[in-house]
C-alpha cells in the first residue's frame, strides 16, 4: 500500500496519538492530550509526542495521589 502512512510510536502528532489511544479503547480526546502537555506531559522537540515517554508519565501522574 504505497499512500499507507506509517505511525511512529516515537513520534506521535498530539491529534493521532488521541485518536490511536481511543480506537484501543481510552476514554482520551485530543483536548485531554493537549492538556496533558500543557501540564507537563513530555513531548519531542517537534511537539509530538513519544508514546512510551507519555504512558509512562501517565502512570506518575495517576500516583502523585496515592
């Protein structure tokens, strides 16, 4: 499939990684993504962001809590 865009797990835009996130079955939007940047959340010198890097920031953030 020579026009199939390949996703980077690396190097998501804000809007795919929203949307990557939701067809797995998180209950994210793309404005929960850009809030999670703008609070912190770690991004790429480009503004995506690394889906790893994002996930794990997620799990200390849910800790900050505990």
């Amino acid at each position: 499939m020579p026009n199939e865009k390949k996703l980077n797990p690396g190097a998501f835009p804000v809007d795919e990684l929203a949307r990557a996130l939701a067809a797995l079955g998180a209950h994210v939007t793309v404005e929960n993504v850009r809030e999670d940047v703008a609070a912190g959340a770690p991004t790429n010198p480009d503004g995506t962001v690394n889906l790893v890097h994002y996930a794990a920031w997620l799990a200390k953030e849910t800790r900050v809590g505990d």
